[in-house]
C-alpha cells in the first residue's frame, strides 16, 4: 500500500513539474513573441497621389529597435533605411507591368558629443535634427510629400484611373551600409524590415 502511494506521490509530482516546464515554455514563447513585436517595422498607411504632374508619396509607420542596433547606433554605427515604393498593374498570363519602382534612403545617426540624432534624407539632402531616439524615429516613420517623380516608368497608365494598379511600399535596414563584419547573413540581431504593405491604386 505504500508502495502504492509513494509511486501515485511521484505520479503527481512527474505531471506537476511537466505542468511547470509546460507554462515555462509558453511563457519563453509568449515573452519572445512580445519582443518580436515591439522590436519591428510596422507600417500603417501609405498614400501615393498625383500632384500637378508630380507623383507625391506620403506614408506612416513605427520603428521600434532591438537592443543591439540602438547600442551599435549609440556607439557610432549609422544607419541606413530604404523606403522601397512599387506601382504594378496586372496582366493575365504575364508578370505584371511595372509602373513605378522607386528606392528612398534615410539615415538615423547619432552624435555624441553634442547629444543629438539626425535623420537625413539622402536623395533631397535634407536633415532633421532630434534631441531623442523616440523623435529620430517618429520622424523616419513620417514620410510626408516624397517626391517620386524621377522613378517612374510608365506615366501613361499610372495617371489612368480606369486601369486596376496595385501600390506597395516596405522598409528595411540596409545591411549593406553596415560595417562588414555586422553584415553577416545570419546575424539576425541587424536585420529589421517591414512586412510589404500593398493597397490598391486607382
């Protein structure tokens, strides 16, 4: 009989300690897919529109960093973004036409010794001056009034609003503006980009 006991003691204390590892687990995974979340490119709107004859992109998005590119940001290593605008139209049994593809940079950096981030525009050269990361951020993820004009490939039918189109845009840490040693494939800690955002253009 106790024999008995003791092996239905240990019974419950084996599913106890399985229970545990069991919540352990969702915990780790809940608390990584947390992480995951907060630390991406999240965009929620984009516009493109025509302008007395000029093609004007605006779009807003949040930028949250991991750890480890806000400390290499902070210890000297710029960064670089590209805003990737794309404009195709459907063709049945073919790729679709490219209407307008367009590449806009950014660069976030920090300077130490006067305390300040700068976000600058490389096609316009222009620079906006922040004194926190938050602001640096909220400024890269609020594109207003890009001009992308000079990208585009086919001005008949992208100004056409009788032809079905379908706009995206994405943005991505350019690895290849990193050093050369934080440029490797599988040093995931330095890759960040948005989920393509796609919206239909009429």
């Amino acid at each position: 009989m106790a024999e008995v006991k003791r092996s239905r003691r240990q019974m419950l204390v084996g599913v106890g300690l399985t229970a545990a590892a069991g919540l352990g687990s969702v915990a780790l995974l809940s608390g990584y897919s947390a992480r995951l979340k907060s630390e991406r490119i999240d965009i929620q709107s984009a516009v493109l529109r025509e302008v007395n004859n000029r093609w004007l992109f605006d779009c807003r998005a949040t930028i949250d960093l991991p750890a480890r590119i806000q400390l290499g940001l902070e210890s000297g290593v710029p960064l670089q973004f590209i805003v990737s605008v794309k404009v195709t139209k459907p063709v049945d049994f073919w790729p679709d036409d490219v209407l307008l593809s367009a590449k806009r940079r950014f660069r976030l950096v920090y300077y130490e010794l006067t305390r300040h981030y700068r976000v600058h525009s490389v096609e316009d050269d222009k620079s906006v001056n922040t004194r926190s990361l938050l602001s640096a951020l909220d400024e890269l993820g609020s594109l207003n009034l890009l001009d992308v004009t000079d990208w585009v490939k086919n001005s008949t039918d992208l100004s056409d609003s009788s032809i079905a189109k379908n706009a995206s845009v994405s943005i991505a840490l350019d690895q290849q503006y990193l050093p050369l040693p934080l440029q490797h494939l599988f040093n995931s800690d330095w890759r960040l980009a948005s989920e393509e955002f796609v919206w239909p253009l009429s």
